[in-house]
C-alpha cells in the first residue's frame, strides 16, 4: 500500500529586489524633484543669505570651495572644510546645508566671485601688460580677457561705482576720473544683485566680442595684401605663427617683414628672427623680407587704424547712457591721431564698408555720462599708415 504524499510546502514570497519598478519610479521621481528645485530661478532674497554665509568663510578660500562648504559636499576626508562647516553652524544654527533650491544663485555667487577674482589679479599684476597690448603694439599674444575685464572696471567706475570691480579700478588707478560728473566720494561697497552680476557679464562679453573683431581685421589687414600668402601648403618649419592666427599658406618671413612695416613686432621676436633664420632663407627670400618691412601698405581699406578702433570701441560707442554720435565719435578719432574721414562722409564710408557698429542718430544729448577716457588709444599701426593717400 503506497504511504500518502506529504503535503507541498508553501513557498515563501520573494523578497523584491532593489531594481523593482517601485523603488526605480521613487528614485526617479526623486532626482526628478531636486532637479526641479535646482531650475528654481535666483532670487535676490536668496542671494542676500547666500552672502551672509558667503562671506562669512575665510578670504583666502576660492569660489569652489565656498560652494563646497555650504552645501556639505565634501568627502568625509576633508578636515578643514569639515571644520569651516561646522563654525559656520555654529554662528548659524539650523540653516545649512544649503538645498537644491539654492543651486541657481550658488551660480551666479560662483560667477560673481571669479569675475571679481580676474578684476583683483589684472589690476593689481597685468596693467603694464593691458595696456601694451591694447594698442596692438605685438602680435605675440594676446590677453583678450584681461583686457575686457580692465576696460570692464573702467566702465563700471562710472556707471555702477559701488559694485567691487569699480573699487579695485579706483584702487589700482588712483588718477582716474571722478565716478559721477559731480566729483562726489567714492560710494561703499555694496553686494550685487542678480542683475547686476548678469550687466558685469554681459559687458565683459561685450568688450571681449568686440577686441575678438578688431583682432579679426588686423589679422586681416596683416596677411591679406597681395604677395602675402602662397598657393599651396606650407612646411611647417616655414609657417607663421602669432596672435591673430596667420593662414596656414602665410611664410613666416613676409609675416615677421609685414608686423615689423606695421610697427607690430615686438623687438625679441624681430632680432630672434633677423639672428636665426634671415640669414639662412635664399638671397630671393632676404630681399623680399626687406621690402615688405619697408613698404606698410593698406591694400584697399582707405582707413584701417580707424577701423579697428571702431570695432574695439563698440561697447562704448552704443551704449545710451554715453551719448555718443557720430560727431563726437568723429572729433575723439582726430584727438587721437587717427586718419578719418571727413565729418560729412564718416558714417556713409561707416555703413559702405559695413562697419559692425550702431551709433544713436540725433542731436548729442545734454545729459550724458563723460566716457571719452575709457576709448582705448589709436592701434600702433596708425601711425604707420597716417600718411599714405586713401
């Protein structure tokens, strides 16, 4: 007789692994809410506490650090920012970490600090640099940025004095105009707000746009003259190099022959090259270097200099609250030496030659704020041009 089976064990459910569409659609729907709450737009409400905490941090620590501080994203090795986190509770209890919520102003408090950073280190350690270059007087480098942020504070100094770039113009530049056209003091330092971080950026962009342009037409009026460049590739032993980036197909010596016609190559660069490889290039190649170094011409441009002092100027010359015009854009080119047209026919060669520059038509304004002094000086090679015939 067969003994009865025993019965079937029941089988214990299992338990759901971590991977089940549950705990995914939680995580998700998670990261989906921080993410929401880190595209929360700035507030000035927002960045007024961040400052408090902002500030409150040594001086000697960067901009990342301050962000890494308050929103408690260091590693458990991190001792120090550890303990700056910690006094900062202290002296605030109950609110840091800063959430996602605060993740756009961080931004702006990030940008802000760095743009303050690059003013603080171009005045005080660049000025000589800046202002070399700003009349094109090398073709060896170029510090665009620098000078943006220079002509930025310039700027500000008069426009928004109580901003901190201003303050490091003022220190840096004791002779510098006065901030408002009544003389007075120089206003307090104040934090920004979010629009004025954003105006900062904007104009730094704007003076950074418009010196990459400028640099644009003198590569142009560089390398473009008939005889300058070759058909077909070059070695690369026989290549230009400089700042603005010569073509490919420009031979280095009618590059060095054409900066030095121009009054553009630095004096290091020009005997490194007349004592290292003038002397081995072929009879041919040494007389057509001593032409084109003797020969500054223009090509078809009736008034390069002016040109590139247009372009370089441009923030200036269209921002309303100066009140430039036509005029007055024409009377400050002549007080600098550069070779214009006359005052009836600058804006029409302006618009034929299609100068990228918006000028406010009308008569001058009454009120305006002075910027005469913050147009950069006539390019080096104006002076090599002033006299030819347009």
């Amino acid at each position: 007789m067969s003994q009865p089976r025993p019965p079937r064990a029941t089988r214990r459910p299992r338990p759901q692994s971590a991977s089940s569409p549950s705990i995914a659609a939680a995580l998700r729907g998670v990261l989906a809410a921080e993410d929401a709450l880190r595209a929360t737009p700035a507030t000035d409400a927002q960045l007024a506490t961040v400052w408090q905490f902002w500030n409150a941090l040594p001086a000697a620590l960067d901009a990342e650090e301050r962000h890494t501080i308050l929103t408690k994203a260091f590693g458990h090795g991190h001792q120090d920012d550890a303990r700056q986190y910690a006094e900062l509770q202290r002296r605030f209890p109950r609110r840091l970490p800063l959430g996602p919520e605060f993740h756009q102003v961080l931004v702006a408090a990030l940008e802000w600090t760095k743009l303050v950073e690059f003013s603080r280190s171009t005045l005080a350690l660049h000025l000589d640099l800046v202002r070399y270059q700003w009349a094109y007087r090398d073709a060896d480098d170029h510090r665009s940025g620098r000078i943006a942020i220079w002509r930025t504070a310039a700027e500000l100094a008069i426009t928004h004095p109580h901003l901190e770039p201003a303050q490091l113009f003022f220190t840096h530049t004791p002779r510098s105009p006065a901030p408002t056209t009544n003389a007075s003091p120089v206003p307090s330092l104040a934090p920004p707000t979010l629009a004025e971080i954003a105006y900062v950026r904007d104009r730094s962009g704007a003076y950074q746009s418009a010196l990459t342009a400028a640099l644009t037409q003198v590569e142009a009026l560089i390398c473009k003259p008939r005889g300058m460049e070759i058909i077909g590739p070059l070695p690369l032993s026989e290549r230009a190099w400089g700042h603005p980036m010569p073509p490919l197909n420009v031979p280095r010596h009618r590059y060095i022959a054409r900066l030095k016609a121009l009054g553009m190559c630095s004096a290091a660069r020009y005997d490194r090259f007349v004592a290292d490889e003038l002397p081995k290039l072929p009879p041919a190649r040494q007389h057509e270097f001593r032409r084109i170094a003797r020969s500054p011409r223009c090509g078809k441009d009736m008034y390069p200099g002016l040109l590139v002092w247009l372009i370089d100027n441009r923030p200036i010359f269209e921002l309303p609250e100066f009140g430039w015009r036509w005029k007055s854009i024409h009377t400050a080119a002549k007080e600098r030496g550069l070779l214009v047209p006359n005052l009836a026919s600058i804006q029409q060669w302006a618009h034929e030659i299609r100068v990228p520059i918006k000028v406010q038509m009308g008569p001058s304004p009454t009120k305006f704020l002075p910027s005469d002094h913050l147009l950069s000086v006539a390019p080096i090679f104006g002076d090599h041009l002033t006299g030819q015939k347009p």
